[in-house]
C-alpha cells in the first residue's frame, strides 16, 4: 500500500473548507463537507502548503486499535463505506494519498486500508514505520 501511495503527507486538520449541509447528518459515503490540512511534512510527493479533502470534523479521537504496522482502516472506517472520513480538528493525520485521473488528491483509493490514520505525535510508531518503507524505496530506486 505505501508504495502504491502517489503522494504521503502528515497533516493537521484545520478546519471546514465547506460545512456539511446538515451537521446533524454524517454518511459513511463521501461527504457534502470538505476539511482544510495544513501540510506539516511531505513523505512523498506534493509541495502543496494545504491540502482540501472531503471529510467531517468531530471532537474525538479515533486512534488505529491495531498494532503497528497497520493492516486495517481505523475504527472509524470499519463501518459502511470501508473508508475512515472522519477528522479530529487541531489532530494530526498521515494520508496515503492517490491522484484521480483527473489530477485531484484523494484517501478512498484503498478499501479497509490504513490511508488516513491519526497519529499520536511525530514519533508516531506508524508514522516511523512508514518514513522507513519509503526510506527503503528511494534507496532501492537510486533516489
């Protein structure tokens, strides 16, 4: 999976860049809501500043119950649309991005998989884990 991602970024979710049209109604489909990231750190891929998803902001966490190396989304996307689109404001998120055909970023490209994962800190085991597969990657590729 990390080496199918086009692009990997750790993110800070901001804030709406559009509110969902009823706040009391959330899909487990693509969202009407689209979330502002700031760019904290480009793993691979993209030089953007910020980065504009569809997604919903909650006030709570929702932390992989797995162990590091992740094999499945996080709770959050385990139930109907086999993706997580759910973002805890001011939390930051690793997203194992890739580019639609028509250029655009998106994190539903991997059903069940772990593409948009809270992160605990910047010694995150995950975050670690994958800065070290692309680590891995570049030097096999010569980069």
């Amino acid at each position: 999976m990390v080496n199918q991602a086009d692009v990997i970024l750790r993110v800070s979710a901001v804030e709406y860049a559009v509110k969902p049209g009823n706040p009391n109604v959330l899909t487990t489909g693509v969202p009407d809501s689209t979330i502002r990231f700031k760019v904290l750190e480009v793993i691979r891929g993209g030089t953007q500043p910020e980065l504009i998803l569809p997604g919903y902001l909650t006030d709570t966490d929702d932390f992989n119950d797995q162990p590091p190396p992740y094999d499945f989304v996080r709770p959050g996307g385990r139930r109907g649309s086999c993706f997580a689109n759910s973002y805890r404001l001011g939390s930051q998120f690793l997203l194992l991005l890739q580019k639609r055909q028509s250029g655009e970023l998106t994190v539903n490209w991997y059903a069940l998989g772990p593409v948009n994962e809270q992160l605990h800190s910047t010694n995150d085991p995950w975050l670690l884990w994958v800065q070290e597969q692309v680590q891995k990657q570049n030097t096999r590729n010569g980069k």
